[in-house]
C-alpha cells in the first residue's frame, strides 16, 4: 500500500490592530485580535486532531507573541511551529514589499529581526518557514539555510503573481532538497523544501489570491475541494513519487471551533475525502509534522 503523506498547515497572521492600513491593503487576511487568533487555531488543530492528524502552524512573530501560551501547549501535544512572514505587515518595521523583492542581504535583516522576535517569546529560533504569498526569489533558500532554518512550505507550483514576487510556473512538485542557485528545481542542499499541493488538472485563470495557477487545498476558498484531493491522489497513483504529500494551508481567521462555520465543513470535507479517496486508491493517509517530513527526506536521500 503506498503511503500518501497529509501534511496540515496554517498560515498564522497578525491581527488587524497591529497592522497598518497600507499592510491591510497589501494583505487583508488576518484575525481581528488574538482571542479570535486562538480561537481559529484551536479549532483547526482540534478538528484535526479529531480525525487523527497532526498540524504545522506558521506563525507570524506579533502571533508568536500575542498566542504564546497557546502555541508552546500546542507543541507540547505535537504541532510543529515554524515562522510565518509578510515583510509589510512587521510590527514596527517599515518594509513595503513581499519576500521576494528583496536581495538576499535585505532579506536575511528582515529574517533575522523577526526571528528574534518569535524566540523572545517561544524560547528558541524558528527552524521552520513560509512567506507571506509563497513570495521567493532565488537568494531565498541559500538565506534561511545560513540563519539556521532546517527547511520550510515555501512554494506553490504553477502559481505565477508577479505583483506579490510569487512566480512558481515550473516548480518542482514534490518535497526535495533545496537549490541555492535557482529555487524551482531540485538541489543538494540540507534545506528541504516541501511544495503545496496542486490540483494540475484544475486551472484556475484567477484563484483566491488573484494569482493564476491551479486549485490547491486553501481550506477556506470556494474550490472544489473533493475534486481537489480526488486529481492530486491521482496525481500520486501516476507520478509514484518517494513524498507523495498532500499539504493543505489555511489562516488564523476563519472559525474552526464553529462546526457550522463554511472554513472548518471545507476542512472536515477534505479529510473526508482523503480517507475516501485513498481507500479506493489503496493509499494510506499518514500525517505528519514539517520538522518530521524534512527528517525523512534528509535522510532518503543521504
Ligand atoms: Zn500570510
């Protein structure tokens, strides 16, 4: 039977009252304050936990800070924390742009600041990473690598939003190690990079982002999510590829505590689907964490 890793993610934003209106307009996601921030957190972790899987949560460093207590007990039972970064929605910082725009000195300052500001509240430096938007250019990788990260979601195949520095037209689609020279291809680098999954046969000319690209499982978008997990599977069934990874992402807004709520029946119908779906596929559904995925595929291939 071949395994089908799930991996869970969420993207945790920075409430509305830390972000300024020119952050809001580049980036409208994002709770209104952090008791809404832990609410959605929880629910998403505790829903999937309902269903047996474990979560990866990408925190931004004002979340890291204002869900602390939360975060550190959710790790305790097993979520893997990573960093989470719109340069523009920085507290206290004046970027203006995503990830990708910057060259990589600029992007290691950034990095750096806000990784000092996550440890100071979560006790240790984040060894796992995603930018706002899949935003990267090609100095990305090389940089997290040289700050101590030891891999990171980073990317988003066949999304192409130039307005956001986010162009993965041709990407490499299944986890791997990263190349410090060219982000689309794989690498032998120690940095792994473990790319959403993309539904291939469902092109979209404009998904949630605005980007074009294909359908993915962004859990609280209006896609067709059972045929979303239904082409990726059989994606897997064709490709038989060493990390066959479904990974989902989703953001600290959307009330997964509420069974009602649109984003947390979206959730439940994904992994209703995968269990259906991998069943007749003779698949086994496996979650797993980032930090342990990265693990597996250091080692693969070592
Ligand atoms: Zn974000």
């Amino acid at each position: 039977m071949r395994t089908v890793y799930v991996l869970l993610t969420m993207d945790c934003e920075t409430a509305k009252s830390d972000v300024t209106p020119y952050a809001a307009q580049m980036s409208g996601s994002g709770p209104i304050d952090y008791r809404e921030s832990e609410r959605s957190i929880r629910g998403y972790v505790e829903t999937a936990k309902s269903y047996g899987f474990p979560t990866t949560l990408f925190a931004h460093p004002e979340v890291a800070v204002g869900n602390m207590e939360l975060l550190l007990s959710l790790e305790k039972q097993g979520a893997c924390l990573g960093l989470h970064l719109h340069p523009y929605k920085f507290k206290s910082q004046n970027y203006e742009y995503d990830l990708g725009a910057y060259s990589a000195s600029e992007q290691r300052e950034v990095l750096h600041r806000a990784m000092q500001v996550w440890e100071s509240a979560l006790g240790k430096p984040p060894e796992y990473f995603r930018a706002g938007y899949f935003s990267a250019n090609d100095s990305t990788y090389h940089v997290l690598h040289e700050l101590g990260f030891r891999g990171g979601s980073l990317s988003n195949p066949g999304r192409i939003l130039p307005s956001h520095c986010s162009v993965w037209a041709g990407a490499e689609v299944y986890p791997h190690r990263a190349h410090f020279g060219f982000r689309l291809i794989k690498g032998d680098s120690d940095f792994i990079n473990v790319p959403v999954s993309g539904a291939f046969g469902r092109p979209v000319a404009r998904g949630h982002a605005g980007e074009q690209g294909y359908e993915w499982p962004y859990i609280p978008h209006t896609y067709d999510h059972r045929k979303i997990i239904q082409d990726v599977l059989r994606r897997f069934a064709d490709d038989e590829p060493r990390f066959g990874t479904v990974v989902t992402d989703t953001h600290n807004d959307q009330d997964y505590s509420d069974p009602e709520h649109p984003a947390r029946q979206n959730l439940e119908l994904i992994l209703q689907s995968l269990q259906e779906f991998c069943k007749e596929m003779d698949m086994l559904p496996v979650g797993i964490t980032l930090d342990a995925l990265c693990e597996l595929v250091l080692k693969d291939e070592a």
